[in-house]
C-alpha cells in the first residue's frame, strides 16, 4: 500500500528515528490531545443523539394527529431525558476509568 504524499506544510516525523525518552514524551502528548478531544466528542453525540429522539417524537406526533401541545411537551421531555442520560453517561464512564486506573496502580504497588 502507498502511502499517500505529505502536506507542504506537514513536517515529516519518523518516530523510529526518535529516543525512547522523547517517545514517551510525544506519545504521553497525544494521548492528552486525544483524551480531550473524546470528551468533546462525546457530548457532541449526546446533543446529537437527544436532538434526534424529540425530533423523531415531534414527528411521530404530527403523523398521528396528536393535539399540538401534547407531542410538544412529550417531545421536550423526550430531549431534555435523553439528554440527561447521555451526560449521566458520559460521566459514569469516566468515574469508572478512574477508578480502574486506581485499582491497577494499587495491584501493581503491591
């Protein structure tokens, strides 16, 4: 497989080349980088994900000849609950990361 040209403007990087000690750093950099990213990434689902269900709700609503303000409601409360969720999620997740974190550091101290 070719690998595809690089940018004019991209350095050229050949990790290889590079000390295990400046590895370590460079490698530690991105998974910073990328860490934060995820978070990012996540609550853009979460808003996504939530956006979707009261649209699909509002929808359902009109199509079913609901009254107006029956879907409405059921649709905000849709959201806001979905919503809610994806958050209670989200930091669930990294509740239990740090905490798994914690626990291998203590298994590998003893």
């Amino acid at each position: 497989m070719k690998r595809p040209s690089l940018h004019p403007d991209e350095l050229a990087m050949q990790l290889d080349a590079m000390l295990p000690a400046d590895r370590a750093l460079f490698d530690a950099a991105v998974a910073a980088v990328a860490e934060r990213q995820a978070l990012g990434w996540r609550f853009r689902l979460v808003m996504i994900e939530s956006v979707m269900m009261a649209g699909l709700v509002l929808i359902a609503g009109l199509l079913v000849d609901q009254p107006t303000s029956l879907f409405t409601q059921a649709s905000v409360t849709v959201g806001i609950a979905c919503f809610a969720s994806g958050l209670l999620l989200i930091w669930l997740s990294s509740v239990t990361s740090g905490l798994m974190l914690r626990w291998r550091g203590h298994r590998r101290t003893r």
